[in-house]
C-alpha cells in the first residue's frame, strides 16, 4: 500500500504532538503525596457489640445475686453502667433513635434501685429491680424496632469456667 505523503506528514505531526503532551504531562503531575502518617484507625463498636457485653454483665448480675454474692453483684453492676454509659457516649444515636437518652430514661432508674438492693444485700428487693431493669430492656427493644430481641432472668450459667459463689477467704 502507498501511503500519500499528505497523510504521513500527518501522521508524523500527530505522533510529536502527542510526546509532546505526554512530556508535558509527565512535567506537570503533582508530586506524590506524602505518605500519612501510621497512626492506628480508630475503631468504635458497634450498638450490638455493646449491647453483647451489656447482655454478659446483666447474667452475671444475677448469677451473683443467686449466690448472695454481693461484692461481685455490685462489680457487676458497676461494670453495666461503664458499658451503658461508653454506649451513650460513642453512640447517642443509632437509626434516628436517641439512644443515649433512651438509656438514661430506662437504665438509670432501675441501677439506681439495684445497687440500694445490693448494699443493703437484699435479695428480695434485688429481685424485683432485676426484673424491672429486664423489662425496660425489652421495652427499649421494642421502640427500636427490635421487639425479637428478649431478654430473660438467666435460667442457668452460661459461665462454667467460673464460680460465682462468694469466694472462701
Ligand atoms: C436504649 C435502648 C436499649 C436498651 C435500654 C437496651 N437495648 Fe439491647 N439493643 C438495642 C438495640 C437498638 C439493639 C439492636 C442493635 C443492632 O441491631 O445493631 C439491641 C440489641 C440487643 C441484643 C442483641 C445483640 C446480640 O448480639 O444478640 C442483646 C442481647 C441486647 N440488646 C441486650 C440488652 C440487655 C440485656 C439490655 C438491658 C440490660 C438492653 N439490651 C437494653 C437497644 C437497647
């Protein structure tokens, strides 16, 4: 095939045009960006992981109680509070729900009535908060659409590496 002259000298225009904005290019790319720094990403739970360590400490409360091991029923609850309280804090709300102030409306007054049960080892008194805290879990679940979720006073340990009787000293 002969190609015209025409169209060669095209080509050729072509081909240094485009080394040209190549080099160009090349010339102008920004410099690369600095590497960030290696700092640790970081992680927040989230609800349902919360509401796991809340669900252990809530059995553990009453595996204690059954025991009349109040040192370690009032731990427990102590432990209840931290996680309710890290809930309010790293996740006030969750699906347009105010979960933190849900919490405070449904969690604090129950604790509150568990640990005057607690100190006054009690277990009566104990009782009846344990169930009206258990109730406001579930009625918590309720308003956020979550009515499936049930809990329960614990029927047996799900713990059998450990003892809650109160330790012999
Ligand atoms: C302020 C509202 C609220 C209160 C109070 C609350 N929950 Fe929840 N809980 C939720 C929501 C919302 C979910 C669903 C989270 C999701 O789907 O990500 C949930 C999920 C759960 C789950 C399912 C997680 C799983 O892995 O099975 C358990 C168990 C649970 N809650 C236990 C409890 C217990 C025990 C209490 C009371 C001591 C309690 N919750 C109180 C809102 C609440």
């Amino acid at each position: 095939m002969i190609v015209p002259a025409k169209l060669m000298q095209r080509i050729a225009m072509a081909t240094l045009a485009f080394a040209f904005s190549t080099a160009a290019l090349a010339q102008s790319a920004p410099p690369a960006p600095a590497k960030p720094p290696e700092v640790p990403r970081a992680y927040i739970p989230g609800l349902e992981q919360f509401m796991g360590w809340i669900q252990t400490h809530h059995a553990k409360l009453w595996l204690a109680a059954r025991e009349r091991n109040w040192e370690l029923a009032a731990y427990q609850l102590g432990e209840l509070k931290e996680v309710m309280g890290d809930t309010q804090e790293l996740i006030p709300n969750y699906k347009s729900l105010p979960i933190g102030e849900m919490i405070d409306a449904v969690i604090t007054g129950p604790i509150t009535d568990l640990e005057a049960a607690t100190e006054a080892r009690d277990l009566k008194k104990f009782i009846a908060g344990y169930d009206k805290l258990t109730e406001n879990c579930n009625s918590c679940h309720s308003a956020a659409s979550r009515g499936f979720i049930v809990i329960r006073r614990p029927t047996a340990s799900a713990f059998s590496n450990q003892d809650f009787a109160p330790a012999r000293k």
